[in-house]
C-alpha cells in the first residue's frame, strides 16, 4: 500500500470514528497510534475543528497513544478520569531467578504470537524484575490468560492493573555525533549504519528506514531536529541538534540513540 492510499485509509477510519460519535452520541477510540498516524489525525482534525479529543497511551511519556473522542457535553476532565474503562496495563512481576534476562523484544514477540495486531498493544516498559504493557481495556484479559501459558512466563506473577499503577520511565538513551555533509537522508543512515551510501541508499529502498514510522524512499530526504529515524538492523535515533565544524564546514549532527 503506498503513502497516499495509507493516509486516505486512516482518514477514512478516522471519519468513521466521528460520525459514530456524533449520530451515536458516544465515546469512542482508535486502536494505539504511531507518530506517523498521530501525525495525519492531528491534521484531519484540525481541519475539521474537532475539539472533543484527547490522545493518551496510559502514562505521561508513552509514545503510542490512542485517540479518544467524546460527545461535546462531557468534559476532557472526565474522560481522563475514566481512562482504565478503555486502556488497562498488564504487570509482569519476575522471579529472583529470571530477573534481568527478558528484553523488550523477549515480551512483544510474545505478545505478537497471541494473533493480536500490533495496533491493539501500546508501550512496553521493561524493567529489571518487571514489565509493564499497556493495552487496550477489551483485550487485557485475553493477553493476561494467555501469557500465563507461555513457558517462559510460567513461574512468573501477571495481573491487571489501574493505569496509575504504572511505574513509568523515561527512555533511556545514548547520545552520539555524526559527521555529514548535509541532512539528506541517505547521507544520515550512511553514517548510522557505517556503510558507503550506496549500501544506505539500499536500506533506504528495502524498507529498511523510517522517519517519524513512516516509511521513507527518497534519498535526498531533508531530514530535520526533531525527527525519530529507524534504521532495521541499527537502532532508533532522535535528531537532537546540528551545528557546523567551522574549520570543515561539516555538519555534526548530535543523535538521541534509544538503549
């Protein structure tokens, strides 16, 4: 599906969404959102003056959220407080002998074999003794039985609980420079991956980049302070800031790099 038939099917969800809550006079949700659908919501509300809306994933610094809309007479203060009647967390409690051995990848492949589409899972926090998941409130029993019959989570405790419950983090981060000659993107992944351009210019093609979840094709990209880039193989970076060597005239491009 290319970018434009993407971005007219979120539309046309979204649309959809709206009309059940104005003619049904109801409160309803979409499943979790990346940056990129967060993106062209934000848009197609704004142009239809939308107002009755908020976006959370259950903690303050989530990164998948979902969107709720609501009637105009209810108030956004009474939507927040009635959050867990639509997302819920699940709380892995490890035991002394499996603490510091799952990894984020060790929980989502798991939850990805329960037949559950990404969408319907929000953010993943990891801790040394524990995880928590966060989901949506239909699917929270579902995830939680099942989990119970996976033999890597046999001997471990696993509830649902109140989204205040939730012991968030920051995520944690390396920064590191990079030294280009501009901020076109196959420039950048060349020096992330530490490849010659014609590699990068490779896993740009492959599906292999993306920027802000967004699958990105062109090489000559601008890529600007601010953007979340994904290289498949090579981590996930926040262009936190560029300045330029005055000696070279190089950019140093400082990157944000998720750990």
């Amino acid at each position: 599906m290319n970018t434009t038939e993407n971005e007219k099917l979120i539309i046309a969800k979204l649309d959809d969404k709206i009309r059940n809550c104005k003619t049904k006079n109801k409160i309803v949700n979409t499943e979790f959102l990346n940056l990129y659908q967060k993106q062209i919501i934000q848009k197609r509300l704004n142009e239809l003056k939308i107002n009755n809306y908020i976006f959370n994933g259950g903690f303050e610094e989530a990164e998948s959220k979902i969107l709720i809309i609501y009637p105009e007479k209810l108030d956004k203060e009474i939507i927040e407080k009635n959050l867990d009647n639509i997302i819920n967390a699940i709380r892995i409690e490890l035991p002394n002998e499996l603490k510091g051995k799952y990894k984020h990848g060790d929980y989502l492949s798991s939850l990805m074999r329960l037949g559950l589409v990404r969408e319907r899972i929000g953010d993943i926090i990891v801790y040394e003794n524990e995880a928590y998941i966060v989901v949506l409130r239909e699917n929270s029993e579902y995830i939680k039985n099942y989990l119970k019959d996976f033999t890597k989570f046999k001997k471990t405790k696993i509830e649902i609980i109140k989204l205040e419950e939730i012991n968030s983090k920051s995520p944690e981060m390396q920064e590191i420079d990079i030294y280009t000659n501009s901020m076109r993107l196959d420039s950048i992944v060349s020096e992330i991956a530490k490849c010659s351009r014609s590699k990068a210019e490779e896993l740009i093609k492959n599906e292999r980049v993306s920027i802000n979840c967004k699958y990105e094709y062109k090489l000559s990209k601008q890529v600007n302070v601010g953007d979340i880039i994904i290289v498949r193989g090579c981590g996930k970076y926040i262009i936190n800031n560029k300045r330029e060597n005055p000696k070279t005239k190089r950019l140093i491009i400082n990157l944000k790099k998720y750990i």
